[in-house]
C-alpha cells in the first residue's frame, strides 16, 4: 500500500524517474514507514529510484537525539542506503532569530535539506537539485489546518500543505499525505520494523501537541468522522484561493512595485478582506489588522498604521505604503572584523563546512576589499549558486516565501559592486568555494536582535 502511494505520488508530483530523491528522515513511524517503503521500490527494477537519507540532529534532547541518529544511521547501512547527518544547535538558532525552538528547529532543518540537495543534484540531467521527500501524513495535515484555523491564516494556510510545493530552491514531496499514522504504524508492525518515538511530540508545552492530544479527540468525541468535511472545506479553500488570485492580480503587481494603491482595488472589490489581507501580510501587518486597514481605506478611520517595516496612510484616492528607512550601509575593512556589530569573519587555509543560515564561507582570493553590507533593494541581482544565470533577489526572495518583514530585513554583502551573499538566503557561485580554493572567508552574521540580547 506504502508503495503504491509513494509511485502514485511522485508520479502526480511530475519527478522524473531519474531525478535524485533526499528522504529526510527522523527516525520516528512516519518518516521509518516512507524509508522502508521506499527500499521495496528499489527492489523492483520498474519502480526503483535512486535516493538517500538526510537525518538533522537538532541538539535539543542529548542522548536521545543522538539514538535517534544512529538508529537511522544503523537502517541505512543495513538496507545499503547513503546516509547524511546533519548537526545543528537550534536552541541557539531560536535565541539569535527571537522565535520558538521549534520555529528554529524547522528552519535549519529545510535549509540543510536545501544545502545537501543542492549537492545531490544532477545539473547535467536538467535537475540543479535533489527532491526532498518528508513523511507528513493526513493527520499532520489536520493537524496543520487547525492551526491555521486558530490563528486566523488565509484561505492558502487553512488549505493545507500541498503534494508538491516548490516555494523554496527544491522541489518538496509530501507523498504520504493521503494516509493516516494508524495506516503507516500498521504498515511497520506488519513487517516487524521497529521506530523511535519523540518524548517533545507529546509535551503540552507545544501548540501543535495539544491539538494533537486534548483538541482533535474531542473534537471526534463530539463529532466523530469530522475529519472529511473539513478536508472537503480544505478543497474549497483552495480553490477560492486560486479562483481569486486572478482578481487581486493588479494589486499584487502593485505592492511588487512598491506604488500607490487607488483605493477603488478595495472599495469596488468583490473580496476586499482577501485585498486587505494581502496587503497587510505584504507589509507584515499581520492579518490580525486586516478589519483597521479595511477601515482606513473605507474612510472609517483616519489613523495610519504602522509595522515595523512600513508605514500605511489614505492620501486622496489612494493608499500609501512607505517602506520604512533602512540601516545606512557600511563598509567592511578586511583586517577590523571587530570593528563591526553586524557581521563578523576570518580567514583560514583550512576550514570545515558551516551549514548555519547565518554563516557564509566564500572563497577568500575573490574577496575585493573593502566590502560593503546593506539592505537589499528593487532591482539587485546576482547568480546564486545552484541555479542557472543571474536571478532578482526579489525573485528568490519571493520563491523562499519570505514575509515582508523578512524582505525588508534582508541584508547583502556586496564585493567590488557584485553581491557575494544575500544574507541568510544565498551565496553567489562567483564566489563559492571550488576545488581551486585556497584561503576561505568565513562570515557569520548578527541581527539588531541578537545584538540586543547579548
């Protein structure tokens, strides 16, 4: 059954059957049943697919974090199968961004899949990265769809997660979402295959846990079978998302442009809480403001809003939206690393690989000093490694699903007028290290936030 869903999924993904696939894989029932499943594919040579295992230590639970990647480790050399550790230190990560450790967790988590499938890739075969398969699985999905529920999310959000998403620089396969975790539990004890559990799974401390434990039972109590009326609602949300994208089209374009709105995209619309909500998640708002913003286009109030990126305010016919001033830029001096708040580096012979979001190892003897560091703006551009040719950062920007506020936090580290990193996002690969790599320049970089906490 496993199997067949897996064929069926990457099939409907549109992957091709010679593009690498990156399982990541916790060790947990959900991701051990996709692992498996995907071994038995391997033994039929009509289905079989090349792939590997990525396991992310996340530091957040000592000795048993560290089982749980030996324990993967251990399944992988016995089933032959390349296996990839990845280590980071999320409490870390959650102190220096000003989230949740979970929050943390998930981001370094997706930016080490992006790394190693980058690695994986086949440019030569057209595919310049790895798919990522994860094993979320229906009731995750419920799960993710009550969450949105409760924090007021879009139609998008309360949609759900898609079988394939391509919002970041790979494709990610989610291809067990049709199936239920009593479906993949029961698909390992039939074959005597064994899991590890996850004691933060079950800690109330977590939103998501307590839908899971106290929420969705009562909810089946009161209820019982509730589950696929609201998939059914999930479905139409996602169409009348996709139904009104057309109709917000040019207000959309207009927040790309960073121009005037004229008030008649809200007042004449027939779905002005969708245009409120895109502009106020476009300005980071949040969608908690979307009935004031309606209130001031509608003439109801007279006092501009204000995030902490941009500021909103009706002048005659249109809507305002001025992008708060920037940090001014500042200049880099190679040998006073010290000399500056944000960012800091050295230089080395000899070097190990840093995944961390918020370091870049660039190949030193491409470095023209000084640098400069500065907030991005309309109309940069640069080659990023991994992909083909020169790229908006806008565009990448966009294709990470960055929100406003991340955009307009955005920094990059420019050499000579050519952008070397945009901060947290990418390397140029005019800068990336090479096998003709001398002298590397590690950068790690500091929020306002982190400098603050210190």
């Amino acid at each position: 059954m496993l199997e067949n869903a897996i064929e069926s999924a990457l099939e409907r993904s549109e992957v091709p059957r010679d593009q690498h696939l990156l399982l990541g894989v916790s060790g947990g029932a959900d991701s051990m049943a996709l692992l498996h499943a995907c071994c038995n594919l391997r033994k039929d040579p009509l289905r079989a697919r090349d792939f590997s295992v990525v396991h992310v230590e996340h530091g957040l639970r000592g000795e048993a974090s560290l089982k749980d990647a030996e324990f993967v480790r251990d399944v992988c050399e016995e089933n032959s199968v390349p296996f990839h550790l990845v280590q980071v230190d999320a409490a870390e990560e959650a102190q220096q961004r000003g989230g949740g450790v979970q929050e943390a967790a998930r981001h370094l988590r997706y930016a080490a899949f992006g790394r190693l499938a980058q690695t994986l890739g086949s440019p030569i075969k057209g595919d310049s990265y790895a798919a990522v398969l994860t094993a979320h699985h229906a009731d995750d999905q419920l799960e993710t769809r009550m969450l949105h529920l409760m924090r007021g999310g879009s139609l998008r959000g309360f949609s759900g997660m898609a079988l394939r998403s391509d919002e970041r620089d790979y494709p990610l396969v989610r291809p067990l979402l049709e199936l239920t975790r009593a479906d993949l539990i029961a698909a390992l004890k039939a074959h005597n295959l064994s899991w590890r559990e996850d004691a933060s799974n079950d800690d109330p401390h977590y939103l998501r846990s307590r839908i899971r434990h106290e929420l969705l039972p009562l909810m089946r109590d009161i209820r019982p079978g509730f589950e696929a009326p609201l998939a059914r609602l999930a479905v139409l949300a996602a169409e009348a998302h996709g139904a009104a994208l057309p109709a917000l089209a040019p207000l959309h374009e207009l927040l790309e442009k960073g121009a005037h709105i004229p008030l008649r995209l809200f007042t004449d619309s027939a779905t002005p809480h969708l245009a409120a909500d895109s502009v106020a998640r476009h300005t980071g708002l949040g969608a908690k403001n979307n009935e004031l913003l309606l209130k001031l286009v509608r003439r109801e109030a007279h006092t501009p809003l204000q995030s902490p990126t941009h500021r909103l305010i009706v002048k005659g016919n249109h809507l305002e939206i001025m992008k708060l001033l920037a940090p001014q830029a500042e200049t880099l001096n190679k040998n006073a690393p010290e000399a500056n708040a944000h960012l800091t580096w050295n230089t080395a012979s000899d070097w190990t690989i840093d995944c961390a979001a918020s370091t870049a190892q660039l190949d030193g003897e491409q470095l023209d000093w000084p640098l400069q560091l500065r907030t991005w703006k309309a109309g940069d551009r640069f080659h990023p490694l991994g992909m083909e040719g020169s790229q908006k950062v806008s565009d990448l920007l966009n294709r990470r699903g960055c929100s406003a506020e991340q955009k307009a936090g955005t920094l990059v580290l420019e050499s000579a007028g050519k952008i070397a990193w945009v901060v947290g996002v990418r390397i140029s690969a005019e800068f990336a290290i090479t096998t003709q790599t001398r002298s590397v320049t590690t950068f790690t970089h500091k929020t306002s936030q982190d400098l603050a906490a210190e």
